[in-house]
C-alpha cells in the first residue's frame, strides 16, 4: 500500500521568509510525487511531480521540491513566500507502473503574513 | 485550452431528491477521476475510469451513488436518494495515460448542500 503524510495542519510565514511545507511518503517500489495547491473555492492545481533524476524539482510559481530518498521526503519550498501563496497545499504519491490512481496527503494550510 | 468543466457549481436540494453532477473532461484526456472532499474526511477518491470504463469504484460509499462515462467527453455522478451527510464538494480531475506520470487536472467542483 502507498501513503503521504503531511504532519503539519497548517504553516505560518512572514512575506519574504522562505516557506517549507513538509510531506513524507511510504511505498513499497519507486514513487512518482505530486504537490498540488487549492485555493479557497477552486479545484486543485497542479505545481511540481518528481518522476526520477535530478532530486530538486522546479515547478510553478517559483515553488520547488526535493525528493529525499533516504528520508522519504519530498518537502514543498520557496525562497521568499508572498502573500498570495496563502492557500491549501497537498502532496500526492503514485507508483511507478501502478496505474494513474493518486494517494493524497491531508493537506497543509499555509498562511503568509505581512 | 479549456480546462476540465463541471456543472453546476452550487446545488442545494432535499433530502431524498436524485442529485446528478456533471464533468466535462480536457479533451484528449482519457483517464477520469471523481473525488469528494469535506473537511472531516479530506479529499476522497470515488471512482476513475481509464478509456471510458470504471477502473476502481471501491471508494463509492454505497449503492446510492453511480457513476457512468458514455464517452470520452462526459461523465456523471448520480446520488440517488441523498442524505444530508452527502453534503460536500464533489471534484472531477482528467488526465492522460501517455505514461503514468502525467498530472491530474482537476475542475472548480460541485458544491453539494442536502437539506
């Protein structure tokens, strides 16, 4: 069975801080990771997948992801957060060759203060 | 492009009423996924079809719901007779199955209120 953990309910930043949010997952083969954001009555966004390779993923809106095999992290990052990065970030994990089926994390609720 | 398109936005009906929210996937899109999402329980997988056939219906609470995709440009979800407790907003997501790394793309949801 596959899982994503995301141990935070919510993350607070100050605007221009660097922002982390944090996921941990459990496979039992090579995993393909996700992060995705919601904002307040939308359907979720795609930002940023790990396939395999370079173990820090650029996606959009300047966020990135580092892909930690050892620790089985892909942690969500930004160099300097804006208030208009306040939203609901989720990360996801699928299998490789396990189908298109993804396992989503709870989600984290990050809130970026002037 | 358009993105995935779901109607209606909002649904407020009674309870007992048959509730059917509708999907429109991104075009070339061939892989399908209804999800639930509420704050008690997140954000849950019901059913997904891959080239218009159910794949994996095991997270579907129960027979009052169904899901149907006639063809490649549409689907359905039906509740039939709702409950309160089906109050949530329904998302529908599309994707490609050229590999199996490629991104969901999800609509803006149905916003279901039984009462």
């Amino acid at each position: 069975a596959q899982s994503v953990a995301q141990p935070e309910d919510q993350v607070n930043v100050a605007e221009g801080n660097p922002l982390t949010v944090k996921c941990t997952y459990s496979v039992s083969g090579n995993p393909y990771l996700f992060w995705y954001v919601q904002y307040p009555n939308r359907g979720l966004q795609f930002l940023l997948k790990y396939i395999t390779g370079d173990n820090l993923v650029k996606g959009s809106y300047g966020f990135e992801a580092e892909f930690n095999k050892s620790q089985t992290s892909f942690h969500l990052k930004k160099p300097s957060a804006l208030v208009s990065d306040s939203a609901l970030y989720f990360c996801a994990v699928r299998l490789t060759g396990g189908g298109n089926k993804l396992t989503f994390g709870t989600g984290t609720q990050l809130k970026v203060e002037l | 492009d358009a993105g995935v398109i779901q109607s209606p936005r909002h649904e407020v009906t009674e309870m007992g009423q048959e509730v059917t929210l509708r999907c429109k996937p991104i075009s070339g899109h061939n892989s399908l996924f209804w999800y639930r999402q509420t704050m008690m329980r997140g954000l849950e997988l019901l059913i997904y079809f891959n080239n218009n056939v159910p794949i994996d219906d095991s997270g579907m609470p129960e027979d009052r719901f169904s899901a149907k995709m006639p063809n490649a440009s549409f689907s359905t979800l039906k509740i039939q007779p709702s409950e309160p407790r089906d109050s949530a907003v329904y998302f529908c997501a599309s994707s490609s199955l050229l590999g199996d790394n490629q991104p969901q793309h999800f609509g803006d949801g149905t916003r279901l209120s039984i009462l």
